[in-house]
C-alpha cells in the first residue's frame, strides 16, 4: 500500500492493523508535478484566457451523489451557481472555469455534461480536461470553488483560497485531514450574492497549516521514492539517471467566448477615461447605475436580441472569406438591425474594427491583450456624448474595467456623415 504521508500509516494501523507491514511511503507525483510547474503560472493563466487583472476562479467537483455536481438532498448547488457566476461577476474582472471528475463524464456521458452546462459555456464557461487539464488550471486560479474532492484540497495545500460548496463529513473518515479541512474551510452562501463572498474570500484568506503539511511528507521526491520501490520489488539494479515525472504541459489557448447578451455599463469620468463593466444575462439590472446598453454576439442563441441591441459583436478573422471585409460584415449588420448603433468585429486580443451607423469605420488597437469588445462598448458610450471625433483619434481611448486600465489607439479608416450621435440607451 503506497502513501503519501505517515499520518495515513496511523490511520491504517487504527483501521486494519494487519495491513501495516504493506505500506510504504511513496509521496504524491501528482502533488509533486503541480510544485514543480507553479513557475508557469502566468503561462497557464494567459493560456485560459485570463487577463491582466482579471481573477480566475475554478469550480470543481468529485464524483459524489453529495458532490457538488452530486444529485443527494434538496439543494442541487451547481446548477444554481453556475448562471449566477457567470451573471454576478463583472465578466471582464473575472474568468470562470469548471473541471468535472473524470467519473461524471463517463456517468452521464458527455453529450449530457455539457448540454447541461450549455447555458454556463455561452456565458463564457470554459470546460477544463478532467485528465490533462486540472493541474494547470488549479495553478492559475486565484480562488477555487469545491466540494471534498482531491482538487479542493489540492488547491488548499498549493494555499490557494477555497469556498466549499458542497461538504458533507459523512462521506469522510473522521480522523483524516480532508475531514479536518472540511470543517476549517469557509463555507459558500449559494443563495447570497456572490461577488461578496468571492471579495471576502480574497482578503481574508489565511493558507491552512493542514492541507500544506499532510498532503505528502517528501514534496518533490515521489518519482525518486516510487522508482526505487518498483525496481526492489521486481529485483533489477536501479538506473544511474535520476528519477522523473513529466511535466506538465502547456495547454491550448482558450480565450473566453460569450455568445449571450451582455448589459454593459458605462460611467464617463471627468478625464474623459470611461469605466466599463458588462454582465452577462443578468437576472436583474446590475447596480452601479452610469449609462447602460445591451451588447451582443450576432451568433447569440436567441436572434431576437438582436433586435434591440445597441452594439453587435463578431470574433474572427480578419480575411475570413465567408464574412467578407470586417467593413461588409458590419455594413450588413447594421443594415440588418437598425436599432444597433455600432457593429465591431474583434481581429485579435488586442484590436477591433467598429463601425457607426454614421458610416464612420474605426480601428481600436489596445496597448496590450484585452477583450476588444468591451473597448468597442466604451467607443459607443463615448460617441453618444456627440464629442469630435478629432479629439477621440488624437487622445484616444482610456477605458477601466475594474483594477485594470487600457489605452486604446483610435484611427480612422473611414470618415462618417455625421460627429457622433446622442441616443438613449
């Protein structure tokens, strides 16, 4: 029997005194690939499509009818989070990712996972390799929402925040040290606001001393450990070279994609810098107040939307034969929708081209990756004050969302009829 800690040793002397003479002290190569890959944290971060100031908060769940993705008792915790996640959190100050036990996918099957976490992926949900993945994802976050699963702990000896959402002690031993954390982690509220709890959880985390010190008792030398139990129990020299596990590798790039409408909110300060924040499908108007107006994806599931948004978005490529020029593809937007003010086509992380219904075409370059579409949206909040367009291309565009601030370079592609327009939102 092969454990990672001699605290495991006394437990199993308690439970089956007998077994004791098996057991050997191997470490945890798991454990160890996440310590030695932590150096690339911000790699991994960069490629989950997290962004300069953005929090990155990772769901996870056992395979457990109590599970957080369980199906025990009344309170089905997920399904109630999930569109609440991806509404409540301002989406360009937070990133939501989940990773699902490998169980739960070949359980109900993947076609049913995600149909049922459809709604949560249009909002901008990414869905994480229960295989490949976690460990990566578990190194970027900044905050991780659990169950008692491995992750949740995993997370909590890497001292990173935990929020249990669903933590019965009945499915553990008593005396173990996932029980121990189970009963020192704070709890989620899945019925009070969460941005609060998510804010709280931040400042005020303190590492847990448990989950650091138990979860193996040779940090980093597992591999080592586990070679030299496997070679003596089948009597060959051991090699020469040292023992090691791979490393982990870089995932693919998985930048956010939101097709549902966003409510977007825009404040314009005395310096002229706009502060945008944006909600996705948001159950009730989001506080904050400042000018509002509806942005939205044109594959948006449902097209009705459309009809009444104030700016129409497409990701893509900017020669993609199939949609024409950025310009034809927002000319027929907007000849499409009359309601919409603008239509911006996102080329890449860092550009755009908008389109205003004054025949206007403008190029928005930021000086590093964002979300263009949230810069598309200040545009649209500045050209509804009715400002010279002049001014905008030579001081171009400050925009805030949340603790990060972008410059946006604005050049003209295109002369419109027309200065700008004053339009209710």
């Amino acid at each position: 029997m092969v454990l990672s800690h001699p605290e495991q040793i006394g437990r199993l002397a308690d439970a089956c005194p007998e077994a004791v003479p098996t057991a050997v002290l191997g470490g945890d190569p798991c454990f160890d690939r996440i310590l030695a890959a932590r150096h690339h944290r911000d790699r991994y971060r960069r490629a989950l499509g997290v962004r300069p100031g953005q929090r990155f908060v990772l769901l996870n769940s056992t395979w457990n009818p109590t599970s957080l993705f369980g199906d025990a008792g009344p309170d089905d915790v997920l399904p109630l989070l999930l569109p609440r996640l991806t509404s409540e959190l301002p989406a360009d100050e937070y990133r939501v990712a989940a990773v699902l036990h490998p169980n739960i996918w070949h359980g109900h099957g993947p076609g049913q996972v995600r149909l049922w976490l459809d709604r949560a992926r249009r909002a901008g949900l990414a869905l994480i390799d229960p295989l490949e993945g976690w460990r990566q994802a578990l190194i970027a976050a900044d905050a991780v929402i659990g169950d008692f699963g491995s992750v949740s702990y995993y997370a909590a000896a890497c001292g990173t925040p935990v929020l249990l959402g669903a933590a019965p002690l009945e499915a553990l031993g008593a005396s173990s040290p996932v029980a121990a954390f189970v009963r020192s982690a704070p709890r989620l509220d899945p019925y009070g606001a969460l941005l609060p709890q998510l804010e709280r959880l931040l400042a005020e985390h303190r590492p847990l001393d448990g989950p650091a010190g138990l979860t193996t008792s040779a940090p980093g030398r597992s591999a080592a450990l586990l070679r030299g139990l496997f070679y003596r129990l089948i009597g060959v020299a051991e090699p020469a070279a040292p023992a090691v596990l791979d490393p982990l590798p870089l995932p693919p790039y998985e930048p956010p994609l939101r097709t549902a409408p966003l409510r977007v909110l825009t404040h314009t300060a005395a310096d002229g810098s706009i502060a945008v924040q944006r909600f996705v499908e948001p159950r009730y108007e989001p506080d904050g107040g400042g000018e509002g107006h509806i942005a939205a994806h044109e594959d948006t599931l449902d097209p009705s939307v459309l009809e009444i948004a104030d700016v129409i978005l497409r990701y893509g490529d900017a020669d993609d034969p199939r949609l024409g020029s950025p310009c034809m593809w927002a000319a027929e937007v907007l000849d499409r929708y009359p309601s919409a003010s603008l239509a911006a086509y996102v080329t890449g992380p860092d550009e755009c081209s908008v389109l205003h219904r004054s025949g206007l075409l403008l190029r928005l370059t930021a000086e590093s990756a964002a979300d263009p579409a949230a810069h598309a949206s200040a545009l649209h909040a500045w050209l509804s004050t009715g400002s010279d367009v002049a001014e905008l291309v030579a001081a171009g565009l400050t925009v805030r969302t949340g603790a990060s601030t972008q410059h946006v370079r604005v050049t003209v592609v295109r002369e419109g009829t027309a200065r700008g327009e004053r339009r209710g939102s």
